[in-house]
C-alpha cells in the first residue's frame, strides 16, 4: 500500500501537547492520526460525539442582551442566588 503526507495548520502549542501525548502513549503523531482514521473510516463515523453549547446560541445570545439592557434601564432587578448543581 503507498502512502502519501497528509499536511495539517495546528496551533503550536495544541500540536506539542499532542506530541507530548503520543510520546507518553508510546506513539508518534503519524500513528495517531492514522488511528483516527482507520477508525473513522471502519465506523463511518467520528470516534467522538460533536455537540455546541446551547447557552452560545443566537437566541440565548439575544435573550441575554435583552436582560443587562433591561437591568440598566432598571427595568430587571438582578437578584443573587445560591449555586445551582447540575446532578449529572
């Protein structure tokens, strides 16, 4: 099988961290990067569940803006509370 380079921008620091993670998991980058494919490839599917945060959502975003303008026409009254645990 022939093999060709795959070339990628990476921040610098994120691919020295990925570096470092390889080495301490006795592999290299180009390894890595071939195991996320394989596996991509064989599952047909991202090894990894991609999902966005709702809290940044253009709604979310615009419903925010609303309260602080609200608040600093003194129509909103910012009332402190006690921290809310999420029992996940």
């Amino acid at each position: 099988m022939s093999q060709i380079n795959l070339s990628v921008r990476v921040d610098e620091k994120d691919k020295k961290n990925f570096e470092n993670f390889c080495n301490e998991t006795g592999m290299n980058i180009s390894v890595a990067i071939n195991m996320f494919i394989k596996t991509v490839l064989r599952e047909h599917k991202l090894p990894f569940e991609i999902k966005s945060d709702p809290f940044y959502t253009e709604s979310n975003i615009k419903h925010l803006e609303k309260i602080v303008e609200d608040m600093k026409q003194g129509k909103a009254k910012f009332v402190e509370h006690d921290l809310i645990e999420d029992d996940e």
